[in-house]
C-alpha cells in the first residue's frame, strides 16, 4: 500500500505549513503549485527535494517543510470532525454504529 503513495499527495500540505506561517491561502496555493511545477519540470521527487529548492521558490519555507512529506503525520493532522485522524474516524465508526443499532 505504501508504494502507491505519491509525494504529489502532500502538495496541499505545503499550502498548509505556510499558513501555518502566516501567509494567506490564495498565496500558499500558487506556492505549492510551483513546487509541483518545480518537481516535475527537474524530475527530482517532492519529498527529495532539497530545502534550497523550496526556499528558491519562497524564503518562507524553513527547514521544518520537509517534514511535510510524513504520509502518517499528514492523516493525523487532519483531526476535525469527518477528517481522516485516528481519533476522528474512529468516531465516525463510533457514530455509524450506534446508527445501526
């Protein structure tokens, strides 16, 4: 299962560290569309790139950026209701169970 997973399928993880940082999400999105762009184009896979290759792209992104590309931790992050968490979904399971009863 693992070797399925794509570093293309963090991008939006990108946009969300810089948010983090401070910087408006219609800005992040074009910033982590030019590093899709950037990784395609050299052919060098997202989570290789070199912390120079980010911060080429924009002087925002610290060394911390590359672990963006932990497939596990990018699930737990998303810990809101519906989100893809542990905790969340095991509520959801929690919730459509007690549906069914």
């Amino acid at each position: 299962m693992k070797a399925s997973l794509d570093p293309f399928m963090l991008a939006t993880d990108l946009a969300d560290y810089l948010v983090r940082k401070g910087v408006p999400f219609r800005e992040t999105h074009h910033i982590s569309g030019q590093c899709v762009a950037f990784s395609e184009k050299s052919k060098v896979p997202m989570d290789q790139m070199k912390l120079a290759d980010f911060q080429a792209i924009d002087k925002r992104f610290g060394k911390d950026i590359l672990e963006c590309f932990n497939y596990e931790s990018s699930v737990e992050f998303h810990s809101a209701a519906g989100g893809t968490a542990k905790k969340s979904v095991l509520e959801q399971v929690k919730v459509l169970k007690a549906m069914l009863q």
